[in-house]
C-alpha cells in the first residue's frame, strides 16, 4: 500500500492543483451510472455476511460502506485520507470502479489470483448514482490530463501513480475534495493487468467529508464469489 513520505510534496501538490483546478479535465457521469466496490465480506473490517438463498442483504448493513474510514484514519489510500496539516482538510474516499477490468485487476492485486478467479472469496457491490455528478478526469486516456499535469510539474504523472509514495497523489486528491464543483476523480488503476497496459480500466474516488457517507449513491446488488466461476447474487432491500 502506498504512503505519504514527503508532507512539503503533499503540500505542493495540493496548492498546485486548487491553483490550477478551474483548468483541471472532467468527465460528466450520468445520473443511472453503474459503478462497482468489491472486498472481503470475512474481513473483520469489512464484514457483509452472505444471506441464505431466496433471502436479500441488508441496506442499512450495506450502507454502511458508503461511509469511508480512511477520512479520519490513515489507510494508506492512494487520493485521500488525513493531510496531517491543519491548513489542508483532510477527507474521505469511496473507491470504485467504473469498468469490469478494473474491478478485475484490483482484485488480482489483493487476491494474487489470476483472472479466472480474481474475485474468489470477495464480495461486489453494484451501486448506481442517483444524479449526475461531474467529477475530474485524469486518466491517460483523456489528452487534457498529461497537459494538466505536466504543467504541474515534469514528474507529476510517474509521482501521481508510484506505488509505494501517494504524496503527490494525496495532494491532488485533497485539492479536489476540497472544491464545491466536483464529487470526485477518474483515474487509471495502477494495478498491472494480463490486458494491454491501456486496458486496465479506470478507478472512481468519490470524495466526502471526514465521517460522513458519500451522497447520491443507492446500493442495489451484491455477488458473492465463491468457487464456482457465476456469483450468488442478491438483492440489497430493507430492513
């Protein structure tokens, strides 16, 4: 998981970006986007326990993930989490993603499976926006996004998505969770995948205040992988 090692780096990246964050790329989400999260529903910091068959999850369970910890923890979250500097808010992060390979190479990554079976043992939620969002677009396939960030600085990109230091990636992402225009940012995962280095797949950050969910988000689904290659789907209802 990345860190921040240099605090002066997050600063100035974050000051860069508010600087220049009239300029910054977007991408218009529409209101019914389909977005994904997926995790380990064992995990005693993620627990969402499978229903019997013919049952449904529970949404006031399920909502809970709509409330990121990292806005007041430090989880080593690549855009967003505590700014350790009172002059710069800190805030939380729902990471999703917006396309199947990301979800797969993100899986791979923390599974160390390969593709077939990435998802073994880990639980999707299909949630969807309840209005359109605009959000920043800085993934490399929008030209405008290497423009933005040269002009931040000549290694902006390389520091942006190194895997062991979020510095810059921390700033940038805290300076547009500060903004009143954006809900959050696209990216390009960084995980590697058995694709073509262009078809990783973007991620989704949607940015919220430090304990507070993130709006505008409704859960619908969930899959439960387990060792057939088809999840066990159900529906995320009340009570």
């Amino acid at each position: 998981m990345p860190k921040v090692m240099r605090q002066t780096t997050l600063a100035a990246a974050y000051a860069g970006t508010k600087k220049k964050i009239d300029q910054i790329p977007t991408l218009l989400l529409q209101s019914d986007t389909t977005i994904f999260r997926s995790f380990n529903p064992n995990s005693p910091y993620s627990q969402l326990p499978k229903p019997q068959p013919g049952r449904h999850v529970s949404k006031m369970q399920a909502n809970k993930f709509l409330i990121p910890a990292d806005g007041i923890d430090e989880r080593n979250n690549r855009f967003s989490g505590p700014s350790n500097d009172p002059a710069i808010p800190s805030a939380g992060g729902l990471y999703c993603v917006l396309q199947q390979q990301a979800l797969v190479n993100e899986s791979m990554h923390y599974n160390r499976k390969v593709a077939t079976w990435a998802l073994t043992g880990r639980c999707v939620l299909r949630m969807r926006l309840m209005g359109s969002m605009l959000v920043a677009d800085l993934s490399p396939h929008n030209p405008r996004s290497r423009r933005f960030l040269r002009e931040l600085g000549s290694e902006t990109w390389d520091e942006m998505v190194d895997e062991k230091d979020c510095s810059v990636a921390r700033g940038i992402g805290l300076a547009i969770a500060e903004t009143k225009f954006l809900r959050g940012l696209s990216v390009q995962t960084v995980r590697q995948s058995e694709r073509s280095a262009e078809e990783r797949g973007d991620n989704l950050v949607l940015f919220t205040a430090p304990g507070h969910a993130v709006s505008g988000v409704y859960i619908d689904e969930a899959y439960y992988y387990g060792k057939r290659y088809d999840p066990e789907t159900f529906p995320v209802e009340y009570p």
